[in-house]
C-alpha cells in the first residue's frame, strides 16, 4: 500500500513539474526577445548639438533640411552677448558664412549671412557666445540644403505679386516658390487673428522685415522680397500648425 502510494504521488509530482516547464517555455519572452529595436531616424545623420550656456533657439534649427540657403543663420539666447561673439558656417571643411558675425540692438541675438551660392550638403554651425564678463562658450548644431525638396514648392516665378490666403487655420499656399524682387501679400480670411512671423517662435528673429501686426479678418500685410533663399515663417497664434515657407530664386 506504501509503495502504491509513493508511485501515485511521484507520478503528481513529475506532472506538476512538467506543467511548469511547459507553461514557462510558452509564456512572455525575455526581456531581449521583447524589447522593441531604437526606430530608424531620419535624421541620423546629424550629429548631437551642443548648446552653449542661455542657449535659445536657432534658424535653422538642428536637424532641418532646407529646399534653398538660409539668408540669415541666427542664433538666439536668453543673456546679452558681447564682443568676440562669432558664427562659422561649414561643410566639408569650406566657411560658407559671409561677412562679420553681427549683434543685434537688442544684444540676445547674433546672426551672419550665408553664400547664396552655397552647396547641396550638411552643414554644421559652430559657434562662440560671449558675455559682457569675458567669458565665452560654444556651441553646434547642424541642418542641410537638399534642392531637391523644392519640387514640394508651388513654382509662382516670373509674378510680380503674389497672395497667399490664410484661411482654415492654415497658409494657403504653404509653400511657393518665387523671383526675386515679389510682392507676397497674406489676406486673413478667417474670423480670428493671424500673423506672419518670422521663424523661430517666439523671438522671430530670422528676417525681421517679415514680422506683422496682428491681422483681423480681411486685415492685409505684405513684403517684397529681394534676396534669394528660404524664409520660414509661421503665425504666431496658431505656432504649432500654421507654419510655412517662401523659396526666392
């Protein structure tokens, strides 16, 4: 009675055992079976910025892939800057920035001219911001010219004037493309206030010429632009939707 009673609770066990096996080898895969993979990024390309101390923002911003060359390269901060201040712009080892790096009267912005004739390529921006201290500290960032990307554009060369509706929360067209020497002229069409601003946002710092009052319904504003490459611009209401972008050739 003993040994039958021995057999029927090996017998238990060793299923109990094989139970727990099995349940173990189907349940959730470990941790470097489930884990998901690091999403492929776009912009791999692009080096990690540095911001240097009171850092703000930039135009362009790290990482931007541009249709055309910037105008400005400009650089915001949060601290009045002070001599010895400078921008390098690059790529492939070649300065593409033109003339002297220039201080704002309002002393939080520094910016420099870029070749209009600048190259397709990825360019990285080193700069030096300096403090009324004497102290100075650098920083980079990154973005690229590919022209390929106009094609996006709506090509309106060779118009003398152009309009551009806002209407729907939204610039319409978003993106155009023009000559030198056009007349863009924005129209709120819609029942709340709308304004053009100069990217980035808030400072709207990268063309001041492009930089209204706030526009009512029906309300107008217009600028003639005179220099070749892009202009990126948004309405400052609406900042996060209402974006876009002018391409002069």
């Amino acid at each position: 009675m003993n040994k039958v009673l021995i057999a029927v609770v090996i017998i238990v066990v060793a299923a109990g055992a094989f139970w727990f096996l099995q349940n173990q080898s189907t349940s959730s895969p470990t941790p470097t079976q489930t884990s998901n993979p690091t999403p492929q990024s776009t912009s791999a390309e692009f080096s990690t910025p540095k911001k240097s101390a009171h850092w703000e923002s930039s135009t362009p911003e790290h990482g931007s892939i541009l249709a055309a060359v910037p105008v400005n390269m400009v650089i915001d901060f949060n601290f009045d800057l002070a001599k010895r201040s400078d921008i390098q712009i690059t790529v492939d080892s070649k300065e593409y920035g033109m003339g002297e790096t220039v201080i704002d009267p309002n002393k939080l912005t520094m910016r420099k001219k870029m070749d209009p004739n600048s190259p397709d390529g990825l360019y990285t921006v080193i700069y030096k911001a300096c403090w009324a201290d004497g102290s100075c500290h650098d920083g980079l960032f990154q973005f690229k010219i590919d022209k390929s990307v106009s094609k996006d554009f709506i090509d309106m060369t060779n118009k003398k004037e152009v309009t551009i509706n806002l209407t729907n929360y939204a610039f319409s067209p978003s993106k155009v493309k023009v000559s030198k020497g056009t007349k863009i002229t924005w129209i709120n069409q819609d029942s709340v206030i709308h304004t053009i601003n100069s990217d980035p946002h808030p400072s709207h710092t990268y063309y001041l010429t492009q930089n209204s009052r706030d526009l009512k319904k029906g309300d107008s504003y217009s600028v003639t632009f005179i220099d070749r490459g892009i202009y990126l611009y948004h309405c400052t209401p609406h900042a996060d939707t209402m974006k876009a972008a002018i391409l002069v050739e």
